[in-house]
C-alpha cells in the first residue's frame, strides 16, 4: 500500500510539474512574438 501511494503521488508531482513547465513555454513564445510585432511596426 506504501508502494502505491508513492507511485500516485510521484506520478501527481509529474504531472503538476509539467503543467507549469508548458505554461512558462507558453508565456516566454508570447513575449518572443511581441517584440518581433514591435520590431516590425517599428520599421513602417
């Protein structure tokens, strides 16, 4: 019984963990996109 709650709760870390690893990815490509809008409107 040791075994498995260790499992689900090591499983559950994983999963918390890469949840909040896309989201930083997901966050950084925005801002990546921003300042190439902003570099482009800038050079009309």
């Amino acid at each position: 019984m040791k075994l498995l709650s260790t499992l689900l709760i090591l499983a559950f870390a994983v999963v918390v963990t890469g949840c909040n690893t896309f989201a930083g990815a997901g966050k950084d490509i925005q801002k990546g996109g921003e300042k190439i809008e902003g570099a482009a409107e800038s050079s009309k």
